[in-house]
C-alpha cells in the first residue's frame, strides 16, 4: 500500500512498536521498539511469585515497567517546526 502511493519508511513515514518479538528484524529497515528488559522483568515476576506463594489472597496491586527504545531504523526526524 506505501510503495503504491510511492511511501517509504522511514522517510514518509515512522514505524514503531512495543515487543521484542524476533521477527521485527527481519523487516527492512529493522523496525524501532520499546522493550521491557528481561532482567527487570524476570526480577518483577520473582517479586509478585514471591507475595503470591506468602500471602495467596492479596489486593490488585499497578507495577509500572520501565521500556527501553531499541533503535531499528524505522523511525526518521521530526518534521521541520515540532
């Protein structure tokens, strides 16, 4: 559809995701993602694995993960006055 209308990326247009799913690098160019490190997330689930096995009945708890940008390519500049 974008070579139809004679689009490319990322100089027409920006391409970004939230995954690390493998097949974003065979895209070309690679496609930018926001990632959540591993280890940061191993770590969180020990966490809450953890209070589960103390206490089995708890209250809803909001953990906020921090992302990581992994660069890929697909994103170009801002356009020229934002």
């Amino acid at each position: 559809c974008l070579m139809e209308r004679s689009m490319a990326v990322p100089k027409d247009i920006s391409v970004l995701t939230i995954g690390s799913d493998p097949m974003l690098q065979c895209f070309s160019p690679p496609i930018s993602y926001y990632q959540t490190p591993f280890r940061q997330l191993a770590r969180a689930l020990a966490s809450m694995i953890r209070l589960h096995i103390q206490a089995p009945v708890l209250e809803p708890e909001v953990r906020i993960l921090q992302t990581e940008y992994v660069s890929g390519g697909s994103v170009g500049p801002a356009p020229p006055g934002n």
